[in-house]
C-alpha cells in the first residue's frame, strides 16, 4: 500500500505572513454573486503562467466582461513586485493574506505543483471559487488529492482544473454519441501528447542567476511537503526538471490529453495502470521526456496514453495541442477528431452510416474563463470540476508515475479509495 505523509502544520509554518488565522477562517462575499456583480479575481503565483492568466482576464475586463483583478500573490517579491505594478493592485507574499482579503471573489492559482492541494483547499475554506492550474496536484500527493476533493464537495466551491481544452465543443459532442450508443459499448481509446523539445523543463527561465533565499524568496515555502534540500537556483526557477516538484509529460502535459478522454468515456476511477519510458533525448532533468502509459478501467476500456518530447509527429493533424487528438473505439463504431468535425464510423457489418458532425470551433482560454466566472454565478458544474473528473485524471496520471518509478503495476482499491503497489 502507498502511504503519503502531508504534514499540514509543517506546511503552514513554511509559508511567511502575519495574519495567518485570520486569512485561513476568512469569508468571500462569492455565495451571492449576482448576474451583474463584478467578480473581483485574486493570483496566487505570477510566474510565466500566472502572467498568461491576468492578460485574460485583462482582455475579458475590455470586452466588457464585470471581472476585476483585485490582489496578487508570490513568494518571490520580483515577479510579486511585477504583477503588482502591472495590474496597480494590492500585493501580497502570503497567500493566505490575499484570501483574506474581502475583494477577492476568486482565485487563479498557477504556483508549482506541490502547492496547488494546500491552496486550493485553503481557497475553498475561505470561501472562494478557484481556477487551478494542472496539475491538480503533485504525483506524490495522492492523499492530498482525495482531501482536496472532499473539501471542495463540503465547501461547495466551484473549481475548475487548468485544462482549457475542455473549451473544445467536440469533446462534449463526442461523450453525447458514447453515451447515446453510437459506437456501442466502448472498448479502446488512444491518446497522448508529442512534440519536440523540452522548454518547459529545461528551458524554464533563470529571472536571476544570484537569488537567494530571504525575505524576498520564500524556499521553505516554495518546498511544501517535498523533501528538505538546500537552496538550488536550478531548482527554484526549473523546477519542472525534478522529481521533486513535477512529474514531467505524465502529470505536466497529459492532463490536457486524458481529461477529454475519461470525460468521453464517462469513466472515473481506473482499475490498473502500468506506464514506462524514460529519459531518451534529454539527459539534463530528472522527469522522463518519454511516457507511456496503460490505464485499464473496471468498465472493460483500455485507455492508451503515449507521448515522447523527441518527435512531434502526428502533430500536424487533429484538434489541441500536437498529438493530443484521440481516438475513441467502441464494439459498433469509432469516433476521430478530424478538422472541425468530429468523425463517426461503424463497424464492418454494422448498418450505420458514418457521419461527420461539424462543430463551431476549437479550445479558447477566453471562452474556458467565461465558463469558470458564469459557473461562479450561476452555481453550475464548470467544463473541468477539479472535485470528480479532476480527481479521477489526477489518479490515473499519479498511478502512472508511481508505476513508472517502481516498475510495477499500480492497482486501486475503490472500496478503502487508494493506491497500491
């Protein structure tokens, strides 16, 4: 059996700030957002993706959109100074300050991976409405994972997992024809996630070659529940090279390449799941640039989820990310993305015609944001609710991992909710 320890006093007192029981015991005005009420939105993390997503909400706020960005959090003061004077908001190095804070309607939370269950469940605690980026949470952190769901559920909060493909219509029309019989009784699907080079990892931007751990970068609180190792530039700017942090393509990429899938199939918790790969074009990370995994689902599908950072073939077809289109094979048809449309074809001897359905068009980081903040109103399940589906991907993918890691079958036990190897 996996055990997991998530030391959540140790945690609490790595993070830097005063008001800390204040910000944990907190209340949003969010309960009550009416149809025509700004949403004011708080960033917890103003790293390259925490930017990306204050210049949507920028643009969402000119097309007219009732959204304010309200307060800013780092714990490294120069990209917190940054995005303070980029957006002329308050600024805070703690994040359990910003979610005090009464203006603060919702979160974007875009921090590295350990961090994301701590923050979310403080988030929904303090009665906010979070966007989360992927992962959900770090491969290691399986317990946290089911803890973080369960408080969403208590809490009531909306949050939406950071896999913005989930924008794509065809997705949604593709689980209405599973789930109305059009390929008969699902059996296979393939997905994955191919492209050349590894700047996500490697290529992760040094801001300053000389920092140091101080009252403007906070390490202890950047490590979580990892494990305690001396200060490492490498490791605080590129920490998606280390085990540590990251869990490289599986937890990094294949959250956008396995959440359509299990949303199509309409699966949730796997069965089993064995993965391999490894380190077999970039030698200077730990995470693999190679990962392939086998997710076997009680239901009787075999999902297939494969991908290499070293070819990006069949990356100029399909829908997303290069890839990342899948394929989804049932008794009576198969279903493609091909284009703007999503294919269906029978089987041999099965008297169906194939079809081709058209839809509108592809992901859009606006339109996945607008869903979040309508949700936020209405109290509606957004596209990616991080509590189930978030849950379920995040499972297989941490499966996969620890199947990588210890070359041996990951099973899950559905009636004790765990892992084992």
């Amino acid at each position: 059996m996996l055990e997991e320890k998530v030391n959540r006093r140790e945690f609490l007192k790595k993070s830097a700030g005063g008001a800390v029981a204040a910000a944990l015991t907190a209340r949003s005005f969010s309960d009550a957002i009416g149809a025509n009420d700004r949403i004011g939105v708080g960033f917890i993390g103003c790293g390259g993706r925490g930017r990306a997503h204050i210049s949507y909400i920028q643009k969402l706020k000119q097309a007219g959109d009732p959204v304010e960005i309200v307060a800013v959090s780092d714990l490294y003061r120069p990209r917190l100074d940054s995005a303070a004077r980029s957006t002329s908001v308050k600024a805070y190095s703690d994040h359990r300050e910003l979610l005090a804070d009464r203006r603060v309607d919702v979160v974007c939370i875009a921090t590295p991976d350990r961090l994301h269950g701590f923050q979310v469940i403080d988030a929904v605690r303090a009665g906010k409405d979070v966007y989360c980026e992927k992962p959900i949470t770090h491969w290691e952190q399986f317990e946290l994972t089911k803890r973080m769901s369960a408080e969403v559920k208590k809490h009531k909060r909306i949050v939406q997992a950071g896999t913005q493909g989930m924008s794509d219509p065809a997705w949604h029309k593709a689980a209405e024809l599973v789930k109305k019989g059009a390929i008969g009784k699902p059996i296979h699907a393939e997905c994955g996630y191919f492209r050349v080079g590894d700047w996500g990892e490697r290529g992760m931007p040094i801001d300053n070659p000389e920092a140091k751990p101080g009252p403007d970068l906070n390490w202890e609180a950047f490590l979580a529940d990892a494990p305690k190792r001396p200060f490492s530039v490498s490791r605080f700017f590129r920490w998606r090279m280390y085990w540590d942090y990251a869990g490289g393509p599986s937890t990094d990429l294949y959250p956008h390449s396995l959440t359509p899938v299990v949303k199509i199939l309409g699966v949730t918790f796997p069965e089993t799941v064995v993965a391999t790969g490894g380190k077999f074009r970039y030698e200077e990370r730990e995470v693999p640039d190679t990962f392939n995994m086998l997710i076997d689902y009680p239901e009787k599908i075999t999902v297939a989820v494969l991908g290499t950072q070293g070819n990006d073939f069949p990356g100029a077809g399909g829908r997303g990310s290069p890839g990342r289109c899948p394929v989804i094979r049932g008794w009576e048809g198969t279903i493609t993305f091909e284009g703007n449309n999503v294919i269906l074809r029978p089987q041999p001897g099965v008297k169906r015609p194939a079809s081709k359905i058209a839809v509108e068009h592809g992901e859009s980081m606006l339109g996945y944001w607008r869903n979040f903040l309508s949700c936020c109103r209405t109290r509606e399940k957004p596209w990616s609710p991080i509590e189930d589906l978030g849950y379920h991907v995040q499972t297989a993918l941490q499966m996969g991992v620890l199947s990588l890691r210890e070359t041996k079958v990951a099973r899950f036990d559905r009636d004790k909710e765990r892992i084992v190897l």
